[in-house]
C-alpha cells in the first residue's frame, strides 16, 4: 500500500470510528484497501483504489 492509500483509509477509519462513537454502526472487517462497514444490519464495503488514467 503506498503513502497516499494509507492516508486516505486512515482518515476514512478515523471518520468511520466516529460514527461508531456516535452510535451509528461499526466496523465489522479491515482488508489492506477496504473497510466493511455495518449499520442496521446492512454491510457496506468502503474500498479506497487508484485509477490509472491512460
């Protein structure tokens, strides 16, 4: 993972994390690029990836 998707799914977690504070859903799984999500019952995948312009 380079320097700049790290910083993006670590401000991403952190955002996520509040909300879970807040009582608004939880992080249910961390993948290298991903963050899975919950709330009320429903499973969201937030995914972070670079598009190449070519």
């Amino acid at each position: 993972m380079n320097h700049v998707l790290t910083l993006l799914v670590n401000q991403i977690r952190t955002a996520l994390e509040k909300l879970g504070r807040e009582g608004v859903g939880y992080v249910n799984s961390e993948y290298s690029n991903s963050i899975e999500y919950c709330v009320d019952g429903r499973v969201f995948e937030i995914t972070i990836k670079e598009r190449w312009k070519g």
